[in-house]
C-alpha cells in the first residue's frame, strides 16, 4: 500500500517540477476571429467571472484573481493574454510569498474555456 502512496507522490512531485519549468512558456490557442473580436469575447468572459482588470493594451490583457487561502491581497494569480491576429498566447503565473508555487491546474481550465468561446 505505501507503495502505491510513494508512486503518487513522486509522480505529483515530478509534475510540479514540469509545471515550475514551463509556467512562463505561453499557450498557444487558434480562433476563428480576429484580433479585435477575440479582445471583445475574452473581456466578456474575465468580467463574467469577476476577475479584475490589471492591464489592458492594445494587444494585451492581464487580469488578476486573489490567491486561494491567501491572507495577504497582494498574492495573486495573474491571466496574461497575448492577441495576435487570430492566435492567443495565454500564461497563467501565481504569486505567493517567497515560494511561487506553479499553477497546477487553472491553466487548463482556462484554456478549453477560451477554446470553446474563440472556436
């Protein structure tokens, strides 16, 4: 039995170390819109959503949610979406207190939800 627990969570483990690694890779997600109504569709869904605006630009948009179990505001994990054409690049990165700890699984979340909205 202890064996199936070590095999978890080494497997866990390895996998938190891919995520630390690639957190800062983006995401490349194909739209069938173009870059002004792929802004339009993202803006709908973050503040469907609640998210708060942090930046948004021409071709960029951040928006930030509260860490979960956070006691401090300023811990947040940020969205970043790159508009270009009919592509998005999208990162998810989390900020925490000394020890960033990856996004595990809001990335992919967030991914098949701008699939479906963008396709």
């Amino acid at each position: 039995m202890e064996y199936y627990f070590l095999f978890l969570a080494t497997i866990f483990c390895l996998y938190v170390i891919y995520r630390k690694a690639t957190e800062k890779n983006l995401t490349m997600i194909k739209s069938k819109y173009l870059q002004d109504k792929n802004r339009e569709i993202i803006t709908k869904y973050f503040e469907k959503n609640n998210f708060e605006r942090y930046r948004s630009a021409s071709n960029i948009l951040i928006y930030n949610e509260e860490n979960d179990f956070s006691l401090n505001p300023n811990y947040q994990t940020s969205r970043i979406i790159l508009l270009d054409k009919d592509f998005i690049y999208m990162a998810v990165i989390k900020e925490n207190f000394r020890l960033n700890i990856p996004v595990l699984t809001k990335h992919i979340f967030l991914k098949r939800d701008l699939k479906k909205l963008l396709n």
